[in-house]
C-alpha cells in the first residue's frame, strides 16, 4: 500500500520537481513530463500503474524509489519520505516556479 506522499517522494527521488500542490493533487514536472498524484491515503494499483506510465518509468522503477517504512505500523513522517523541504500547502496560497 502506497500512500500520496510516498509517491510524491517516489518521484522526486526520480529526478522530478513539485511544481504545484493544492486541490488534493501535487503536480510534478520532468522536462516535458507532467505527474498528477493525489492525495489519499492508499493509492490503487491501477493509479499506481498510470502515475509510473505518465512518468515514463515502470510500476517497479517507481516501487524501487519508494521510501521504506523503518517503523511497525508501517508509517513514514514526513522527515524520512524528505517532505520537510517541501513548499506549503494550498491553504498559504501554494507557490509558483
């Protein structure tokens, strides 16, 4: 099971950059490649498989790049998945590149 944040993470480890978060979605950008991911709690294989697609990798390069839990209930804070440099949510009014 794979959450919103870990994918973002995922992607980042990637070589993409968050260009904008907000509206339940993070968008991330590659060159011309553009990756919508939500933000929900479990990610369906399906969704998974069609975020890997849009990124140009496959399910099991993306899977590679995932954090992995160090704890028992199998939770990331935000410092291991690298998201405390993050910019804020929409709520500040998100930011631009």
């Amino acid at each position: 099971m794979i959450d919103g944040e870990a994918c973002v993470a995922a992607l980042l480890r990637a070589g993409f950059y968050i260009k904008h978060r907000g509206h339940g979605l993070t968008l991330l950008r590659q060159g011309p490649r553009v990756v919508l991911v939500p933000h929900v709690g479990v990610i369906a294989t399906e969704m998974l498989e069609s975020i890997a697609r849009s990124a140009g990798l496959t399910s099991d390069e993306l899977e590679r790049q995932l954090p992995r839990p160090r704890t028992k209930s199998g939770t990331f804070t935000r410092a291991e998945l690298g998201l405390d440099e993050l910019p804020p949510s929409s709520k500040s009014g998100g930011f631009r590149r």
